[in-house]
C-alpha cells in the first residue's frame, strides 16, 4: 500500500506558512501577488472602490517653515470628506488616502478623520522605519515591501490626487501618475492638482521641458494648480464628478484598446 505523504509539523509546514521559504527570492512572486490581493481583499470587505490621494512630504510639520501647507493639506481633506459624505452612499462614496506617514500624510488623514471619515494610510517598510500616523482607520492601514506595489493601489482606486510639496518620493509619485495619463495608459482621468504654485514652478521648469520638445504644451492640460483649500476642492470635485460613471478601478489600457485585470471581484 502507498504512504500517505506526512502532515505538517513545525519541522514541514505548509510552504504558504513556511517563514523562512517565503523570505527568499523563489517565494517573491508570491509575495508581490499578495501585495496586490490582500489590499483587493480587504478593501472589498470594508466597502471602498474610490479614493482621493495627497502626496506630499514627510518633512513638513505644523510649527515649520512651511507649515501651513499641513494646515491645508488638514483642511483639504476635511473639506472632501465632508463632500463625499453628502454623495448617495455606494461605489461613488469617497475616501482619503495617504502614505500614511507623516507630515502631509498625516495632515490628510487627521483632517479626513476630524470629519468623521474612514481613510486610508498604504506605508512602507523603510530601513529608518516608518511610523503609520495615528488618524488612519486601523482597519485600511497598510504597509507594503515594494513600492511598485505600493503605487498600484494609489493609482488603482484614485479618482483623484492632491499633490502637495515634497521631494524625491512626492517627485516619484507625481510622474507616475502624470505619465500613466499623457501615455493614456488609464481608462478614466484621475484629476491631478499641485498644490502650490509658487513651489511646483520653482523647482519644476515646465516652459523649459516645452521649450525643448520634452513635453507638449497640452500636456499641461493633465493637471491644475491650487493655492488655498475652496478652490483645491472646487477644482478636485469638480473632475471627480465627470468620472464618477467610470470603472470602480483605474484599468491598463492596451495598444489594442483592450484592459488588462488581474482580478476583479463581481460587483466592482
């Protein structure tokens, strides 16, 4: 008669349980594939399809040089979490979403919570750890290994995205989005504003980038420009409601017009 395999024991465990095989290079693809399935899971039980993403620095505390883009960031996002609690509930009901650190990550998700909404914090594990703000709802609070990944759900459920100064990181985040829509790679707009005019246009030359054929002047089409909270949420509304009708999730448009999808759960 054949043997029955053995069962799991601490010494043979199931490969999914098995730490150490998970923490090698074989086992990434599976860990990038939960990056991207958990989050999905998760999001579905809590109800959200829709977000509003603020980039922004780390760096930028209240009581700073430039803390009033905190205060803003705060005011910001109370403002559109007020908004999106007067929309009928469902798919089009929004939610604010940050990298959950700090700085402008925590001053969106401390606003969004003071107007009694959930919000969402996607960290990183960082080599200097990254602390999640204390205003994310505990229950949408993530952290992800790879930034790759990490960017795919802020732009996987954005309708739209707040950017206010930053660095390296905000710099990242803000072309990547930018990219996604001038190479027409989403199937919906994302409206996209800079916060602070002043700022993005000192140390982003966007005349020299048309200037030498880097960019097409209607390229500056993909975004606007805010400078206090009621016109940044005017404009934000105002793009969020021409694509309320569109998919629940920003989709990859092919050469042949056609999406791409992982996996999509019914109903979404």
């Amino acid at each position: 008669m054949k043997e029955s395999p053995p069962p799991p024991t601490a010494h043979n465990p199931l490969a999914y349980k098995n730490d150490e095989f998970m923490a090698t290079d074989d086992a990434r693809p599976l860990r990038i594939l939960a990056e991207y399935i958990e989050p999905m899971h998760r999001f579905a039980r809590q109800g959200i399809s829709g977000t509003v993403v603020f980039f922004g620095s780390a760096r930028l505390a209240p009581e700073g040089p430039l803390g009033r883009y905190y205060e803003d960031a705060r005011t910001l996002a109370r403002l559109l979490t007020t908004w999106s609690a007067g929309l009928p509930a469902g798919p089009g009901r929004l939610v604010v979403c940050s990298g959950g650190g700090g700085g402008i990550m925590e001053a969106a998700n401390r606003g969004a919570a003071e107007a009694g909404g959930r919000t969402v914090g996607l960290n990183i594990s960082l080599p200097e750890e990254q602390h999640t703000n204390p205003y994310v709802t505990p229950e949408l609070s993530f952290e992800f290994r790879y930034f790759f990944m990490r960017k795919l759900w802020f732009a996987h459920m954005a309708r739209a995205i707040a950017v206010f100064p930053g660095g390296f990181g905000t710099l990242d985040e803000m072309s990547e989005i930018l990219t996604l829509a001038q190479t027409h790679k989403l199937d919906r707009r994302i409206s996209v504003l800079l916060y602070g005019e002043s700022y993005w246009k000192e140390i982003i030359n966007f005349d020299a980038l048309i200037r030498y054929g880097m960019i097409n002047r209607d390229d500056l089409d993909l975004f606007r420009f805010a400078d206090d909270p009621q016109t940044a949420l005017a404009l934000l509304t105002e793009g969020i409601a021409s694509e309320l009708q569109t998919p629940a999730f920003a989709r990859s448009r092919t050469a042949k017009n056609e999406t791409t999808w992982l996996y999509q759960r019914s109903g979404d």
